[in-house]
C-alpha cells in the first residue's frame, strides 16, 4: 500500500518510493538528518542582535504557499552551502585570509522559513524522498548502463570527429594510411549510430518491461538529459535537440559529399548556429561570413582594393579568406587549412554573383605539393588557384536563406546549374507532440534555476493522463508471477484544460510556428491543420474542423524568446513593477503573451490572440496548487511524456478475485556489483538481498 | 571497520574470504542475514555463489580483508587484475593502499567522480618491447608506441631514461575528456578543478586562457599554485597531485582509455625535457596516444591542458 503522506504524484500516475522496503528505509534519523543540519549547522551561526529585517523578511514570504516556501528554503540552503564552500575554499588557500562571512541575512531568511512548521515537516519529507530515489538510482544497472553509454558516445564521437576532420582537410594523403582512417571512421561511426540507439532505449526502455523501478530510472535519466539542455542553454544559448543533431548529420553528409548545405528555414529556426557549428566539426575554425544582398558582388566576396599611407593592396573577402587561408595581399598565410565560408541569405543573391559561385564551384583543393611548388614561384593548375592563390583543401561553403514564398518576393531559386551543386536541407522548428516533445522538453530546461531545480508545481507543468485498464487477452506476465493490468495514457488533446500551462504552452508555439509556415507556402496545406472562422461579432475563434486554415503573415515566435519568458519567472520578483509580481507561472506566462499579443502586427492580431484561446491559456491557474509538494529529480523527469509510465499491477489474486495495488509495483533495487537482487546461494536455493552497507557492524581488520 | 558493499571479509582464520554483497531476511521475522560471495577471486557474472553469515558469528568471528569498500569495491580489484594478466601474465596486483580508497571516497563524497583508480605494474616500455617481471612481451598488435621522436630524445639524453619505466604502484588518474582547441575558450567538460582554477585566477595567481580552464596554466603554475591547493583541499600529503608522464599517459590510453588521444589539443607531461622544458602529447592531429613533443614549463600556452594524478605509491 502506499503511503498516502508522501503521494504527490498521483496526478501523473506513478511513485517510486513507496515499496515496502523503501518506506522502511525512511526511518526517523533521515529527517533528522535534516533538522539537525539546519539547526546546528546553519541557524547557530545567526546573529542574536539580527532581528532587525526579520519583519521585512517575514512579509517577503508571507504570501508564498507552503510549497513555495519550501522550495525557497531549498534555494537558500544551497546558497548557503555553496558560500560555505568558497569560504573554506578561500581558507584553505590562504590561512591568514579572513574571508567575509556567510552573508546574516540569508541566515535570518532560512531561519524565518524554517521556522514555518508546515515547511519543516515538507521540506522533511521532499528531502527524504529524493534522497532515496537518488540512492536508488545510483545503484541501478540502468542508471550505470546510462553514464557509460554517455561516456562511451564521448569517446567515439571525438574519435569519430578527429577522423572525419583529417579526411575532410586531406590530412594524410599516402594511400595505406588513408584508407585505414577510412576504415576506422567507418566503424566509429557505426559504434556511434549503435550507442545512440541504445541510449534512445534507455531512455525509453525499449524492450524492458515498463514496471515502476525501471520507469524510475528512465525518469532521472530524463532529468539528467533536461540538466544538459539547461547547461548547453545557459553557455551557448543554444540547445542540441534530437531534431538539431538530426540537421547537423545532414550538413555533415552533404559537405562530406562534395556539395554545399543550404539551410532553409524561417525566422528564429537557427540556422546560422547549425552552420557554424558543422564547419567547426569539420574544419576546427569558425566559418568565415557574408550576407548576401542583389547588389553582392566580386569586391564582398573575392577582393577588394584598399589604399593606406604604404600604398595600394588588396583585402581579400570571406571566400577568398576561407578558400585560401590568407587575409590580404601583404600578408603571409593565417590559417593552413581550408575554412568554410557561411553566405547567409543565399536566396538574395543576384545573377552575377550567382555566377561567381558557379565559378568557384570548379576550384579543386591543392595538394601540400602543390602548395610548395607555387610557393617556389612555379606554376600549378589554374583550378587550383583563387585570386592567385592556392586552394586549401577543407574549403567550403554553407547557404542559410528564408524558404522562396510569397513573404520572400526578392529571394530567388539559383540557376540549375548550380541547383546541382548545392544540397537544400529544410531547417523547421523544432517539433512538438506527445510522442516527441522537444518544444516542451527545450522549455522544462530553460525554466530550471541555477540549481537545476524547477520551483513550480506540477500542476502548471504537467501533462495529463488518465488510467486505462487492460483488458484480460492484453495483461502482461512478469518473471516474478505480477501482473501488469493497466496504465496511464495521455490524454490525446493538447489544448486539454487539463494538461499543465506548460505543456499547453509548447503546443500552442508549435501552432503558432505552424501557422507562420503555412502563411509563406507554396504548397497545399495538411489535412491536420488548425482552423479558424470568424462569428457574428467579428470575434476569431481557432478550432479542429471548418471555417479557414490558420495563417500568419508576419508573426512567429522563437525559441530564444520563449526561454528568456521562462528565465525571466525566476527574476520576476526582484522587479519594482507591480504587473511582474505574479504567483504562479500561468500567470507570468499570460503577462508575457499580452505582452506578445500586443505588439503583434495588426495584420495577425487578433489569431495569435484566438490561437491562445484555443489553448486556454488566459484561464486561471489550476485551484489545488496549496497541495503541491516540491518536485525532485525523478518527479521533474517524469514530466516529459517520453518517458514510459510505469504499469498497474496486481499484486495478488485472492477468492474474491484481483486485488490491486494502489500503486504501481517498485520491484527490489539491483545490487551494485550482482547482475540481480536474487542471488544463488552454495546449496542452490535463491535469496532477494538488499545492497547497503551495514556501517554498524565494525570488524577488526585482519593483520 | 564498517562492512560496506564490495568490502572483503572472513570468518574465523581460515574461514573463505567473502564480498559482502548486502543483507537478506532471515527465517525468523524481524531477523536479518548478510550475505557475501564466496567466489571473489571470480569476475563479476551471473551465477557467481554466494553464502550466508549470521550478524552475530559475523561481530564475533568476522575479519575484514584489505581496504576494499563502495569507494573501491573488490570487484573493481579483480577487474584490474584480468585487465593486466589477460595480456601479461606475469603481472602481480597488489591491493591498494588505504590512503587510495581513502581519497575516492572522499572525492566521490564531494561530487568528484572524474577519478579512477589504476594500477600501473613496475616495468620498462622500450622502443622495441616490453619488460615485467622478468618476462619479456612484444607490444600488442593494436598499441600505439610513444612517436620516435621521443625514443630519439631518450638517446640524446635530452629526456632522462627513466621515462621509460612505470614505477609500480596504484594512481588514481583524472579521466576528463580534454577538448578541441577553440581559440583558447575551450573548457574540460563539467570540469570540478574549474572552482579552485577560478580562485586562483581572481587572486593573480594564474591566468588561464579562459575563466578557470585547465588550458594556459604552465608547468611552474600547476606546480607552485594549483596541485598546493588541491592537496589542502582534501587534505593530502604535499606532492601526491602531479600529471602523468608521457609512458604513463601512453599506456593508460592504450589499455583502457583511447580517447585521452582524440582532442587535437595537447596536454602536459611530467617528465622534464632539457633544463627547463616539460614534455606535452595527446594531440589527435599528431598521433594522438603516440603524440610527444616538448614546450617550456613556463609556457601558458592555451593549446596545452593538463590531467591530473594522484600518486598513492
């Protein structure tokens, strides 16, 4: 049965702490733990003169929810223990140094919030839950399999990378070796596309029974995954999503093929970093860059004269910096190897300088011979040169331009000729659905703190799900005789009220990207697309069936722009403006779309307002979040919907028929260094053991 | 000491010694069992036997062996032994010294995971072969030897002869992944040195190529600054953080860890080359595992990094 007190995730079916054994674990020295921290470790050291601010502190959170102080007071702890660190840090350094001590009004703050019983008792026990789950896994198989899986895609790729670069810039020309390389890049890309595949099934668990522990693990190695989106977000403001990487093997490929990637995608679709980031795999250097105009010419892209007091010289343009490794005339070379050149907005282009394109189309890289020889004032051929100099191998180049369509009248499709020698690869948005949620797992990432922590209840985040029993002929039989009877399915439409903000949120920007799309295409539309019609008040209203298909002319939305909405939530309450001190995340999220609305162009207005609608995204915030607990690790992963719920069972039939659990079954944790729980003892009987230490029992060392 | 998961004990003095694995429920309600694996010298698979010891006969009899634990399971020793004999016999493994497991468990404590213990045998890597033990084995067909241009240095006596051998003895090596050279920017992924790198940045101490990266810090800066203040920090003897040598680097990378030559940046050595040049490697544009050249232990260059090694020998 499970434990009524610590069951905060019946919204999205599942639990993972609530097995017999685990619940026995959760004895009282854990909480303790906690309190004795809190009070000897922390509070101690509060000033008993500081009781100045404690008033003001006390009206800060006076408005908060329990689960709002708690997650607060878990902010604060972590504050404090990363300051206590640099302090000891500091001290280590330098004895004599005398570093400013933990700052007292961050103690008062956690004083005052512990200080609430009902945040102690929370914090208690969101503190032992998540430190069982995280014991649990760090022990499990799957949990291991995951970090070396990670490990070893490292290794390869870099591997893999190192190679593919070589060959790319014709590092090794003698035949024996070559080939070798070849061989080898063969096979590491192969072991690549074999331990991607099994990292997929981890995370989806594959062929593995979807019973609570492994669902468990699926669920913190989700939130692992988030944790890597939020660091990659942070420190490139850019984050590699399956459908990015999917983008960025097809620039490979296409350059590796000997034909020039152009990235054609919309507004906000990020191009110019897919770009950048396949030259530097290939060439180890940054691209050089030209945006291309109708009045582009020969002077922006090969050379141009320049005059200074010691006289007249030619600075060369980003083609012939790229293609040749030289800057200007006067110089001798900069780089060695061949970059790429990255012509932005390709489609602008006029006809002469189309021309010139097809022209260097032709060049041929040189050899090092080659190289030596025109260095030694001989001739080498023609096509192997540019503005006079050789052609480096690794030169090339990658278009990014906005899709031909009526919204583009002055992009145009180059000639066939050089049609032939470019390879187009559509750039969209990301996508968005309930099998591949990228949008939404993208804004679960950038709605972390600085703590990797999500200080939101679940409720405005979730998506929903409701129970489906099975039917006999589809119960499943697992290995230890239970009985899988039914599961959680979510719930099908998207604009469900039911569902989190959050998760309404990602489709709704999926929709609105969709409608931009469709408002600059050429093509016919998909039967799926959403619809709007126009009532007797001239009032929009989107809807499945019907009416018109939904277009947008000029508005779309971006990534970037919806992660800096999600980041600003967290700073929400430093600022004086009265608008931006909301509760709840619905509510900043429906402050920054009137925003959005706003400042629309006219021309889509009142849509982008209806497309909300559809999506209710100006309803209030869902009533019960006073019952919310904080989320930990597994809980904030088991939000994505990749990851599999785990299955009803039944624990045991009886006379009167199935009994079911309450739960789903949590099955016995895997042993650190036993492939299962269930060991084999000498007499050939089996035992289910546990695999903790026993730090009470002290035995004397042998001599 | 405390039984912990992967610790090796027996029972009586001539009892067979046993991995503790975990504890069961005994026949009685309320009563437990610990159970351990009588066959540890085996590899760890499915099938291994195991035996069970009441906690009573246990207090009384019981007898830990070694300073086997969570930080350095059994397990992880005997995986060590295969790995060496399965290629040279006549390698001997001792157990590791107390103070080894000691600094994983505390390392692990404090969320730093990039740390493996290894055993390196006492032995001599020359151009042509190898020695252990008295035996004498050709290199494995798939090793990548250390480039000629270092075995020409040895001979030139520019690099001393010792830096053919390994001392013999367990390290516990920092297996980062280095990165590609980026302009200088480029970071050793989730790097924990990076804290302690960054205050001895802001003090003037250092000044690494990009905000507390392991790239542009010198041989005399590592020496004077960074491997001092690691050792306080987790409280070690002075002199036990170092860099490996190239050998070692060299036969780490070709034993377990082939990526240490994938990056096309380089990292530096311990061994001196001349009066006051340090040998570098690891660069994949020039051999990668086989890759040495020398730069000068003042040089902050921010194409060399450096990986760590605790010496516990």
């Amino acid at each position: 049965m499970g434990d009524a007190g610590t069951n905060n995730v019946e919204y999205y079916g599942h639990s993972g702490h609530d097995s017999a054994r685990m619940r026995s674990l959760e004895s009282p020295i854990h909480g303790d733990a906690l309190r004795h921290y809190i009070d000897t470790r922390v509070l101690s050291f509060r000033s008993p003169e500081a009781t100045d601010g404690i008033e003001s502190i006390e009206a800060t959170y006076r408005e908060l929810s329990t689960r709002e102080k708690t997650d607060t007071l878990y902010g604060k702890l972590l504050a404090y223990r990363s300051g206590l660190q640099s302090i000891q840090q500091e001290t280590a350094e330098n004895p004599q140094a005398n570093p400013d001590p933990i700052d007292p009004y961050l103690i008062e703050e956690i004083g005052v919030l512990w200080s609430d019983p009902a945040v102690q008792e929370m914090a208690i026990k969101t503190y032992n839950t998540a430190r069982l789950e995280s014991k649990a896994y760090r022990l499990s198989e799957l949990g291991k399999n995951w970090q070396s899986v990670n490990a070893n895609i490292d290794a390869t790729k870099a591997r893999f990378e190192a190679g593919t670069r070589a060959l790319f810039l014709h590092e090794i020309t003698r035949a024996d070796p070559l080939s070798a390389l070849e061989g080898k890049t063969a096979g590491w890309a192969k072991k690549l596309i074999a331990l991607k595949a099994k990292r997929k099934a981890i995370t989806t668990l594959g062929e593995m029974p979807h019973i609570a522990e492994n669902t468990d693990i699926a669920a913190q190695v989700m939130y692992e995954q988030l944790t890597s989106y939020h660091a990659q977000l942070t420190k490139e403001g850019f984050v590699w999503l399956p459908s990015r990487e999917g983008i960025h093997v097809q620039t490979i490929e296409a350059l590796q093929n000997g034909r020039w990637p152009v990235l054609i995608g919309e507004a906000g679709t990020g191009k110019s970093e897919q770009a950048d980031a396949a030259a530097v795999a290939l060439t180890g250097e940054q691209p050089t860059h030209v945006i291309c105009g109708p009045k582009t010419n020969e002077r922006h892209l090969i050379a141009d004269k320049a005059i200074d007091e010691a006289g007249s010289y030619e600075e060369y343009g980003p083609i012939t910096q790229a293609a040749t490794g030289y800057v200007d005339s006067r110089n001798g070379q900069y780089y060695k190897r061949g970059r790429i050149v990255r012509l932005d907005e390709l489609g602008r282009l006029g006809s002469e300088s189309y021309s010139i394109l097809k022209d260097i189309r032709q060049k041929k890289p040189s050899t090092p011979d080659e190289q030596y020889s025109w260095e030694n004032g001989k001739p080498i051929p023609v096509n192997k040169l540019l503005n006079d100099k050789p052609v480096l191998a690794g030169f090339a180049a990658i278009g990014t331009t906005n899709p031909v369509g009526p919204r583009y009248p002055d992009r145009t499709e180059p000639d066939p000729a050089l049609s032939r020698e470019l390879a187009p690869i559509i750039v969209d948005y990301p996508p968005m659905s309930h099998n591949n949620p990228e949008i939404y797992e993208f804004m679960l990432a950038a709605l972390m703190d600085r703590n990797n922590h999500i200080p939101v209840s679940h409720m405005e985040l979730s998506p929903a799900y409701t129970q489906e029993m099975f039917p006999e002929d589809r119960q499943v039989i697992f290995p230890d005789g239970t009985l899988g009877i039914g599961q959680d399915v979510i719930i099908d439409d998207p604009a469900d009220i039911r569902h989190g903000t959050l998760y309404r949120l990602s489709f709704a920007i999926r929709s609105l990207q969709d409608a931009f799309n469709y408002g600059n295409s050429q093509e016919a539309l998909p039967p799926d697309v959403l619809r709007y019609s126009i009532d007797t008040d001239g009032k929009i209203q989107v809807q499945n069936t019907g009416g018109d298909p939904l277009t947008l002319e000029k508005t779309t939305i971006t990534l970037g722009e919806i992660a800096s909405w999600l980041r600003g939530f967290h700073e929400r309450t430093l600022k004086d403006d009265v608008d931006f001190q909301t509760n709840t995340l619905t509510e900043w999220i429906q402050l920054k779309l009137e925003t959005y609305v706003r400042q629309t162009d006219p021309v889509d207005r009142d849509k982008v307002r209806a497309l909300f609608d559809y999506y209710s995204l100006f309803s209030p915030p869902p009533s019960q979040l006073e019952e919310s607990l904080p989320l930990t690790h597994k809980q904030i992963g088991y939000l994505s919907p990749r990851v599999p719920r785990p299955l009803y069972v039944a624990e045991q039939t009886s006379p009167t028929g199935i009994q079911y659990s309450e739960k789903p079954a949590h099955a016995e944790r895997v042993p650190q260094l036993n492939k299962d729980v269930r060991v084999m003892l000498e007499d050939g009987t089996t035992l289910v053991v546990t695999p903790e230490s026993l730090n009470d029992l002290n035995l004397p060392e042998e001599s | 000491m405390p039984l912990e998961t992967g610790s090796l004990f027996r029972v009586g003095p001539t009892g067979d010694p046993m991995e503790y694995v975990g504890y069961a429920a005994g026949e009685n309600p309320g009563e437990v069992v610990v159970v351990g694996r009588i066959n540890p010298d085996q590899p760890v698979s499915e099938g291994a036997l195991h035996r069970i010891v009441s906690p009573q006969i246990l207090a009384q009899e019981g007898r830990k062996i070694g300073p086997f634990g969570e930080a350095f399971p059994y397990a992880s020793y005997i995986a060590h032994q295969h790995l060496w004999q399965d290629q040279f016999p006549a390698v001997e493994v001792p157990y590791p010294s107390q103070a080894l497991v000691d600094f994983l468990r505390q390392t692990k404590e404090g969320g730093i995971t990039m740390f493996e213990p290894y055993f390196l045998p006492s032995a001599t890597f020359t151009q042509e072969h190898i020695r252990m033990n008295g035996q004498t084995y050709s290199y494995p067909e798939e090793w990548q030897k250390p480039e000629d241009w270092f075995y020409k240095q040895i001979q030139e006596k520019k690099v001393d002869k010792r830096a053919l051998t390994l001392p013999g003895g367990w390290v516990a090596i920092d297996t980062t992944l280095r990165p590609d050279y980026d302009n200088g920017n480029q970071q050793y992924p989730h790097d924990p040195l990076r804290p302690l790198l960054e205050t001895l940045e802001k003090a003037g101490k250092i000044a690494p190529s990009a905000p507390g990266s392991r790239f542009g810090v010198s041989p005399d800066d590592q020496e004077a600054e960074v491997f001092p203040l690691i050792e306080s920090t987790l409280n070690l003897p002075p002199n036990t953080i170092t860099v490996p040598t190239a050998l070692m680097f060299n036969v780490i990378g070709n034993m377990s860890h082939p990526e240490f030559g994938t990056a096309s940046t380089y990292e530096w050595f311990a061994d001196a080359f001349g009066g006051v040049g340090r040998l570098v490697g690891g660069s994949s544009g020039y051999g990668g595992l086989s890759s040495v050249y020398r730069s000068s232990s003042s040089i902050r260059d921010d194409y060399i990094g450096f990986r760590l090694l605790g010496r516990f020998f």
